[in-house]
C-alpha cells in the first residue's frame, strides 16, 4: 500500500530540485543550443536565467469526461441510458483503486515517489546529457512529470477544433510535442516539465498526484483512465484488480498503443513484417513488460514470492467489455434519448455555437437526469406492442 505523507526527504527533494536544476539543467540547454559560449561563465548564467524564466504556473484543470444521460428504473433507482465521449474515461477516487495497483505503478514507474520533490535529479541529469550527446531520447520521469506531460497533452487537445480536416493530425501533433525527447526542443521540454513538477508538488498531495496521474493517462486507443482500462481490458473495477492485471496494466500505461492487449491480431511488426504481440503469441510484447513490473514489486516486497510465482505463470488473457456510446445503446428509447441529446445540442445554455455544445456532450462530464421512468415506460411500451403491429 503506497503511503500517505509526505516525508522530510520528499519536501527537501524539492528545493534541491529547484536549486539544482536550475543550475545544472541550465547549463545543459546552453550546451546543446550554444556550446561555444556554454565554455563561459556569461552562458551559463544566461542558462540559469533561460530555467528560471520558464512557466511555472500549471494548472492541470479537469481531463476530458464522458456525459452520461440517465433514466429512473423499474426498481426507482437511476440507470444510465446512454452516454458520449471523446475520451473513455471514468474518474475514480483515491479509494477505489486497489492498493496492488499502486504498488504495480510505483514499483515500475518511480519507486522512490514519495520521497522526492517530483524531480529524480540524477537520472534526469544524465538523460539530458545522453540527449546532448544524441545517445538516448529516454524521458527518465518521475511519476509527478508524467502527470504534467498528460496534463499538458491533454490542455492541447481541448484546444483542437474538431471540425477541422486536420483533427487527427492535430491530435497526434499534441502528443508528439509533449513528448520530444531530442535536440533543443526536447531539452527545453524536459525543463519545462520540470519546472512544473516542481510546482505541482508544492500544491498537491502526492496521493493527489498519483491519483490525478492514472486518471488521465492513456491505456491504448480511446481509453483513458485506470477505472476504463480495467472495465475495458479485464471486464471489471480499478479497486476489484488482481496482481497479474495489476501488472499488466502498469505496463500497457509506459507504452500504451504496443503493449495493449484488444488487437488479436497484433499491435506491432518485427523486422520481417510479421506481427508481434497477437493472441496467438499470448502477446508477448505485454507478457514480458508485466514479467518486469513483477519483478519489481517482488524486488520491493510489494508482493510474496507466492503471488509473484502465479501472476507470473498466468496467462494474459483479456476480457474485452467494449462501451458504448450515442442513442443506439438506449434500445427501445432511443428516440427519447435523441430528443435530449438534440436539446443539449441546439440550446445555446450549453454553448455560443453547435461545435461548443458538441463539445461539451463529448467531453464536459455532463450527468444529464431525464423525466424518463421505466415504470411507467414499460406498460406503456407493452400495451403498445399489443394494439400496434411490429411490422
């Protein structure tokens, strides 16, 4: 079970992470950019000044939700009739994520997350000095940073118009600036991120961040979220997790669109062209990174050699449990559903324009409580059928 305070380490972590990066973060941009002048004293100073300069401020806001329309059932209580999304995501509370998932997540990810100040100095040191160099492109982040790159990736996308012709490649283009790792560009990217890192720790929990993390991170395709992701995957709960999906999830999130596991046929081709990671392989691709993710539970004695030996023995094996979403999954009252959705769309109390109100239906979180009420509904709809003919 991951811990609830913060440590004295942790709150010196992130003064360190302030004063050291700024120096020696600083002067690696120089480098990279100027390395003629990053030989003097002025260039790093410059350096220094370029760090302390950048944004600060971060405000992560709320991820995209799906809106939810809903109608009173046979018994009196609410039942979801339909809902709509541009993202699958369910929001849950720290409570209702079982604790083996967080065990899973911070063994893998960032083991030593509750005693830093958001940034792992010496690893992101010598990932900027591998970047300087053009020897690696790796990230070396903390789990906090990576909040801040979804956060950030996610700020982009509720930027793009959806209207356009280029939505997709908009979208893509998001990801990908939050995620350069290389030149320059990538440089100046980690130290932004560090630099809100460092900010977000000063203002949140890290239960909060943590939380705020698997919330909004990417598990593959559309879902978002480790509450989607185990309905989605495994056909159950974030708090309802066994060790072995646990594991398997902790490892879909460090490279979600390979290592999911709703693509029998593969996500990936080796250098021949063949597929890799298909149901036929037992995707082995997801297999091993789980493989990884056990061992460093067992290695931080999260696990018992015992759970460690079964979830590594078992099989992947996903119970795919796709949503749905629009008036086509309201059955019988669909109709009645297409009325509400067609309100929200053309009454500019939920926006100025058409695309404002869409937007807010697929990405605003609406709970939309309707006057349907299936006691009275069903009658109504039998005695119907009696008198009218189907056809």
């Amino acid at each position: 079970m991951p811990q609830k305070n913060r440590t004295v380490r942790g709150v010196l972590g992130g003064l360190v992470g302030l004063v050291g990066l700024s120096a020696v973060a600083g002067l690696l941009v120089t480098a990279s950019v100027t390395p003629v002048l990053a030989m003097t004293g002025v260039a790093g100073t410059q350096a220094l000044t370029l760090f302390n300069q950048l944004p600060e401020n971060l405000n992560p806001g709320t991820p995209m939700e799906q809106s939810t329309i809903y109608a009173t059932n046979t018994d009196g209580s609410t039942v979801e009739l339909a809902s709509f999304y541009e993202q699958n995501r369910v929001p849950v509370t720290y409570d209702q994520v079982s604790p083996v998932l967080y065990d899973a997540i911070l063994s893998s990810e960032d083991k030593n997350f509750y005693s830093h100040g958001g940034v792992n100095i010496g690893a992101t040191v010598k990932a900027l000095v591998d970047n300087v160099r053009g020897t690696s492109s790796r990230g070396a982040s903390t789990i906090s940073q990576q909040y801040v790159k979804n956060v950030l990736i996610q700020q982009c996308e509720q930027d793009v118009d959806t209207t356009s012709e280029t939505y997709n490649d908009d979208l893509q283009q998001c990801w990908q600036d939050a995620t350069n790792a290389r030149g320059s560009k990538g440089i100046e990217r980690k130290l932004q991120e560090m630099r809100y890192a460092i900010q977000i720790e000063k203002e949140f929990s890290k239960n909060d961040i943590l939380l705020g993390y698997l919330n909004i991170a990417n598990f593959g395709g559309t879902v978002y979220g480790i509450e989607a992701a185990a309905s989605y995957y495994f056909n159950t709960t974030a708090a309802n997790l066994t060790v072995a999906q646990a594991a398997t999830l902790a490892g879909v999130v460090q490279n979600p669109n390979t290592y999911r596991i709703d693509k029998p046929q593969g996500t990936t081709t080796n250098a021949k062209g063949e597929p890799v990671n298909t149901a036929e392989d037992g995707y082995a691709l997801t297999k091993d990174r789980r493989h990884y993710v056990l061992g460093r539970m067992l290695a931080d004695g999260k696990i018992t050699q015992a759970q460690y030996d079964e979830a590594d023995a078992s099989a992947i094996e996903p119970s795919i449990n796709p949503p749905t979403q629009g008036c086509a999954s309201a059955g019988t009252s669909a109709y009645f559903c297409q009325y509400v959705k067609s309100i929200v769309l053309n009454d500019k109390a939920f926006g100025e324009t058409r695309q404002d109100r869409n937007d807010l239906l697929r990405r605003g979180g609406l709970k939309i409580y309707t006057t349907l009420d299936y006691r009275i509904q069903n009658p109504a709809a039998e005695k119907m059928a009696e008198v009218v003919p189907a056809n």
